[in-house]
C-alpha cells in the first residue's frame, strides 16, 4: 500500500511545458537562427539543459541556456496547475499521506511555481536539479526523496508524463502512474508498461 505520493511537476502537476517550448524557441533563436524542430522538442522534455550539447554540439550552449531562461523567467508567473491537481493534494494530504515532488527544474523556478500556483504547501520534500547529482532516468532522485521522507521505496508511488519518468520508477522498485491528463502521451509511455495510467487527476485516488 502506497503511504507517498512523489510527482514530477512539469506536465504533471503545472501546465508549463508551452512555456519551456517558447523559452528554449526563444534561445535557440538567439544563437541558431531557427526554432526547434518538433522532434527536438520531444528529446528535450524532461531532461536537463546538459543534453542541448547532444543536439548542438558546435554552438554556444551557455548563451542558449541563459536566454532560454531570461525569457522563461519573464513569462512563468503564466503557469497554472492543471484542471483537478489543487483539489486532488487537498485530498492526498488530509488524507495523510507524504508527498514530494522530483523535478529536473531550477530550485528557483520550481519554488516560485509552486508558490504562486498555491500548491507549495503540500510538500514535505521539493527535489529539483540543484539538489542532486544524477537526473531521470536515473532512480537517484526519487530514492533520495523517499529517504527523506522516511518511507521505503515499495510504498512509494511517482506519477509523471515522460518515458524517463517511469524509467526512474522502476529502478526505484516504486509503484509509476502514467499521467494523460497534460504532456503524456500513451505511445510514448505504453512501451515502459507504467504500472498504472491515468487521465485524470482525480484517477490517482482510485489507484490507492
């Protein structure tokens, strides 16, 4: 039985992955002169900004990462949760279960997200990109959430939108939901065989 509930943020919990796509057309444009192609835009999701050396290994890598984020930081007080994700913590946490959330994020910009959309204080445990040292779908992160909030592994259950999401639970030994209800998409994350998916919110509950 599940007594944690860890999540990833974007395309998850917040309805923000349109905003990383314009701030990485927005510094990509800067240094390149193009925006990003789609199927460069399904590489990057869920990934740290290392892997832009995987796509442009002979451009300037750093100007490209501080414009993306100079024109992200500008526009993210537009982010909102997704329809049924405030009411669904509401939910989890009166019901007294320990919730997390594991993202590859900037710990200023998860934090400010989640204190602006007003769902920050349902979490016990915020792990973003600053605070460790490997990264989905390495299941480091997840492992170090559950430790810090005191539960093994196997009670543990992370719901998140992409492949690397359900890979990192697995290596975790935790139990993974497939989240439909924002960026996942079914042809993407059926091949990982998540334990469960969902396209709703509400769905989770059902799963307890």
């Amino acid at each position: 039985m599940s007594k944690c509930i860890l999540f990833d943020l974007d395309g998850t919990l917040l309805d923000s992955e349109w905003l990383s796509s314009e701030s990485y057309d927005a510094g990509i444009y800067s240094v390149i002169g193009r925006k990003l192609q789609d199927n460069e835009k399904q590489f990057l999701m869920g990934k740290p900004f290392n892997v832009l050396t995987d796509l442009f290994p002979n451009h300037d890598i750093n100007k490209i990462i501080d414009n993306t984020l100079t024109y992200y930081k500008a526009h993210n007080h537009k982010i909102k949760p997704y329809e049924g994700i405030p009411d669904l913590l509401e939910t989890l946490y009166r019901s007294g279960y320990k919730l997390g959330i594991v993202t590859t994020k900037l710990k200023v910009n998860a934090e400010t997200e989640l204190l602006h959309t007003g769902i920050r204080s349902y979490f016990d445990v915020v792990l973003t990109r600053e605070d460790t040292k490997e990264f989905k779908p390495s299941p480091v992160p997840l492992l170090q959430a559950a430790e810090l909030l005191s539960v093994i592994p196997q009670e543990c259950m992370y719901v998140g939108d992409q492949p690397t999401d359900i890979e990192a639970t697995h290596a975790a030994h935790m139990i993974s939901v497939a989240a439909l209800w924002g960026e996942g998409q079914p042809h993407r994350l059926l091949p990982l065989s998540p334990t469960y998916f969902a396209n709703h919110p509400h769905e989770l509950l059902g799963l307890l």
